[in-house]
C-alpha cells in the first residue's frame, strides 16, 4: 500500500507547511445513486495499482475529528467491491445508518467528494476458496447482494458453472432494486455479453423475496427451502456436494441458520486455503 506522505520532501524545505494534511488513499467519488431511504450506491475512482479478486472487500471512509484530542483521523468500515475486477472504477452499495459512524455521513456524499480507500483487498467470497462444482448457488439477504454484484459481473462465474442462482431476501420490495437492475443490466448490456460469452444468459438464475412486504414470492429463504417450494419454483433440485457450490453474504442470524443447513444437504464451508463446496462472509458486523 502506498501512503502518500502528506509533504514531500520538497515542500518540506521550501514551501511552508500545508494549513491541512493531505490524507492518504484518497478517491473521488463520481456518481451516487439513492435506492431507499436505507440504501444507496456509489462509484469511486480505482487507484490504478489496485488488483482484487471479484467477491472481495477493502476497508472505506471518511475522516473525522477525534473527540479527545482534536486531530483528524480515518474512519473506516469494511465494504464488499459490487463492480467486478475487469471495471476500471469501483463501485459500492451501502446501507444508511442514521446514528451509525460512517454512514450517517457517508450517506451525503456527493460527485466531486473523496473518500479514503485502503487498496489491501481480502475476503473468502472467491471462486478460488471453492472446489469446481456444475451449479453456484448465491444467497443474499440486504446488502449481502454487494459481493455478488461483482461476481454476476465477472465472465469466470460463468465459465466455470453451468447454472448460478442469486437468492436475495430483504424485508420489502424497494430493497431488491438495486439486484434487480443489477439483473436486467447484466441480460441486456451488450458489452457484458460480449464479455461473458455465449450463452451465458440462460445460465444466470434470479430468486428475489420479501418478508414484510407483498411481492411475487414472500418468505425467508430459508424457510423457502426447507419446504422445498424454492427447489420447485426455480426446477432443479436440492443442493447436492456432487453438483453444487454455495456463497452466503447476510446478516449473521441468516449465515448461521444457512450454513447448518448446507452441512445438512453435505456440503463443506471452504476457504481460500483450503476450497471446499461453500463459503460465507458477513454482511455486517451486529
Ligand atoms: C466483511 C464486511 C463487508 C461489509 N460490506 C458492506 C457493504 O458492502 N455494504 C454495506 O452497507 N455495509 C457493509 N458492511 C458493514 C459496514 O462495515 C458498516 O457496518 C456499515 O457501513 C455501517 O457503518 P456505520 O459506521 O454507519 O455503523 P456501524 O457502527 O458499523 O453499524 C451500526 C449498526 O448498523 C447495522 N448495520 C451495519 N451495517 C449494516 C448493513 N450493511 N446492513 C444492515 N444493517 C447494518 C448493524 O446493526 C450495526 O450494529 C460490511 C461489513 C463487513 C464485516
Ligand atoms: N429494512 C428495513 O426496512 C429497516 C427499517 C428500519 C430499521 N431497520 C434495522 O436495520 C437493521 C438491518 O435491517 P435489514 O432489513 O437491512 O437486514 P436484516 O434484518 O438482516 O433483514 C434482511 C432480510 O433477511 C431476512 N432474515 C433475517 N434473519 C434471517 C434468517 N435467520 N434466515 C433467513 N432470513 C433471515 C429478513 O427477514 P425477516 O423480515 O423475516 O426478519 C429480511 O428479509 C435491523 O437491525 C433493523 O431493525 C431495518
């Protein structure tokens, strides 16, 4: 990681000093889309020494005063990269806490804004932490989607599956938007297509669902699956650790009641060092 230091040495000798530090890991934000009063998206420069594996999260912020000693410093969060490794920005999707650190102010942003942007790149949601498999499974519930729109973005998802599935439950219709044109973006942009190759749009699969508010298809994922109407609805059967591979991305109550049930179906969580059938990270921290 480069820390651009904040007076070179320069200015350090003949210029006076800077009235305000220049702060290190800078991008400027270019566009910002508001979905919800929860949740918007944004897209930033890409420090062009920044490689990342689709999936993968870095830590973002702002700066703040600290409250003790009145020095700025970095507030950061953890956020999953939602544009794949080929795009030449960055783009996030992020929730509005309205007491939270970070996104209370994080929300404000603007094009034009900075934000501070660590380049060290980390996460289990990767192809390589699985083992090959015919069918990808990805399960979302609210923001958890953010890896995933990278991944549904990157050709090797479809290379190396012949059927990949999103499940993203949220508790009303408004939270799916962003998937949803993430899905219509993805079957209709012809340089996606051509990016992807042949074929690749019959093999592309999208369950969204709700729980608090009416829509098409109501109910937890979960629940739509230990029922077996999720199975029935999309046409294949249960997971099986010949044929399927899984990635999960939610709240941590979500994680853990679906990770027991993936080990019911005997499938193995796997890692980056160790590629077994599925994978999880968390949404974000509770
Ligand atoms: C590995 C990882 C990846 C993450 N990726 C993303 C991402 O892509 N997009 C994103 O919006 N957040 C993501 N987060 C959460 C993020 O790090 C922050 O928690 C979030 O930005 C809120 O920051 P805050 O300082 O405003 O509030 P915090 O003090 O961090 O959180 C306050 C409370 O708000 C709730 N909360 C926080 N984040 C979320 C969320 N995403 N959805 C619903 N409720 C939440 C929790 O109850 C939390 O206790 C991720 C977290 C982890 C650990
Ligand atoms: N979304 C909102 O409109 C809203 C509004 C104000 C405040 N908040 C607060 O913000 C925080 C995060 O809310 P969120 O809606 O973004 O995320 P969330 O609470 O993680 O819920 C997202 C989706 O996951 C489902 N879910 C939760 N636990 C599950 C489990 N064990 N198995 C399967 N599905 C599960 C939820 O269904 P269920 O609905 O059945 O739980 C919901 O559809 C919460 O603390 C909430 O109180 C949310």
């Amino acid at each position: 990681m480069t820390e651009l230091s904040p007076v070179t040495e320069a200015t350090a000798t003949k210029a006076p000093a800077p009235k305000k530090l220049a702060v290190p890991d800078t991008q400027t934000v270019t566009s910002v889309q508001h979905w919800t009063d929860r949740l918007f998206s944004f897209r930033v420069t890409r420090p062009a020494s920044l490689r990342f594996r689709s999936g993968e999260f870095v830590m973002i912020g702002l700066m703040q005063t600290d409250e003790k000693t009145g020095k700025e410093k970095p507030l950061l969060r953890a956020y999953s990269i939602a544009s794949p490794s080929w795009d030449e920005e960055l783009e996030f999707y992020s929730i509005k806490v309205q007491d939270g650190p970070l996104t209370s102010r994080l929300q404000h942003i603007q094009p034009g804004d900075e934000i501070i942007l660590r380049p060290k790149p980390v996460g289990t949601l990767v192809h390589d932490a699985l083992l090959p498999g015919k069918r990808l499974w990805l399960f979302a519930t609210g923001t958890g989607i953010a890896p995933f729109a990278s991944l549904l973005r990157d050709p090797q998802t479809y290379e190396d599956y012949e059927e990949v599935i999103l499940t993203h439950t949220c508790r009303e219709v408004g939270e799916l938007q962003y998937g949803k044109e993430l899905i219509d973006q993805i079957r209709t942009d012809e340089l996606l297509a051509e990016l992807m190759g042949e074929g690749f749009h019959e093999k592309l699969r999208y369950y969204p669902t709700t729980t608090r508010e009416e829509s098409p298809k109501m109910g937890r994922i979960t629940d739509l699956m230990r029922c077996g109407e999720c199975f029935e609805d999309l046409g294949v059967p249960e997971l099986s650790p010949e044929t399927d591979r899984a990635m999960v991305c939610g709240n941590l109550a979500f994680n853990l009641e679906i990770k027991e049930m993936l080990e019911g179906y005997g499938l193995e969580e796997g890692a980056n060092s160790d590629p077994k059938q599925y994978v999880v990270e968390k949404a974000f921290l509770d």
